[in-house]
C-alpha cells in the first residue's frame, strides 16, 4: 500500500462499496484495525496446494518447464535465494537488514533493539506473482524488479553507515555491478 494508514483509512472510506463491505463484515466504519484483519484474512486464503513447483520436488519432472529448471537451478545455486527462501513456505522467518527503505525502523520498532533496527522478515514465496509490489514497504512493482535489485543493486551499507546482512543473501549472481 506504501503509504500512511490515516490516507489508507481516508481513500477507503471514501469508496461505497469499501464502507458496505466493512459495516457488513465488522459492523463498523473503514477503521486501521478492520484493515488489519481485512487484509489478514487475505493473506490467509493464499493456499496454494499442489503447485507445479511441488510437483517437480515430489518428482514430476514435467511439472515444470526447461526454463522454470533453469530457474530452479539458479535460485538453489548462484543466486543463493535458497539460503533465506527455504522449507515449505520458501522462507527460513528470520530477519535480515536489507537496505530497502531506511525510513522504516522494520522489527526494531517493535523490540525497541538496536540490533533489530531496519531487519525485515523473510517473506514467503508462495503465490509470490499475486502479491505484489514487493518488498516489506512496496518499493518494487515488479518480481522483475525484486531479482533486478538482489543482481544489481543491493546497497552494501545501511543508515548511519550500518552493515547490511549482504553476505548471508546475496549469492555470487549479486556480486556484479551495474
């Protein structure tokens, strides 16, 4: 949405059919909250079940074509995606600071730790094409745009000069310059 709740709060309940959907489902008007469990309950019906991705690992190799292979093979190898984007949501949950938006304090402003400040959760890759834009604040519009960052402009410094977490995700394939 990348941008200010109270605005989110404003535009939707400037919408009719929003105002309906809302007094209808929560018995109230367009409030941050419902917005919260609207969009959770969202996030909850993504299900993706038996995917041609699991199908190749459960050893359908016609599941995915030579291209989506060749994918595969990069994703596990080079690029090192893997290392983050593991298990069977394809994320290992941990938090990491990856130098998107310095403006967002990420989980440090929820431990209040230094340490946690501009760290950021591993998302899920499953049913990734439908969620869009990417990254935790919006910044990217396409998955295009995700793998042109990881390739070629990941910062290698944070705010204040802050060391990012680079080297535990950026594989070789994100090493090259511009």
């Amino acid at each position: 949405m990348v941008q200010d709740l109270d605005e989110v709060v404003e535009e939707l309940g400037a919408i009719p059919s929003y105002v309906e959907e809302f007094e209808r489902s929560f018995g109230s008007t367009v409030n941050e909250e419902d917005i919260a469990r609207a969009l959770a309950a969202y996030q909850r019906s993504l299900i993706t079940l038996n995917s041609p991705f699991d199908r190749y690992l459960a050893g359908d190799e016609n599941a995915l074509s030579p291209a989506a292979k060749k994918g595969l093979r990069l994703f596990r190898g080079d690029a090192g995606c893997v290392r983050c984007h593991n298990g069977p949501l394809l994320s290992d949950g941990k938090y990491y600071q990856l130098g998107v938006n310095n403006a967002d304090l990420g989980r440090g402003s929820v431990t209040g730790n230094a340490e946690d400040r501009y760290r950021f959760r591993t998302p899920s890759l499953r049913d990734i094409a439908d969620t869009g834009p990417y990254m935790h604040d919006g910044s990217l519009e396409t998955l295009f745009d995700v793998v042109e960052f990881y390739y070629r402009r990941v910062p290698r410094s944070g705010p204040e000069g802050a060391a990012l977490d680079v080297d535990l995700w950026c594989g070789k394939a994100t090493r090259r310059s511009t």
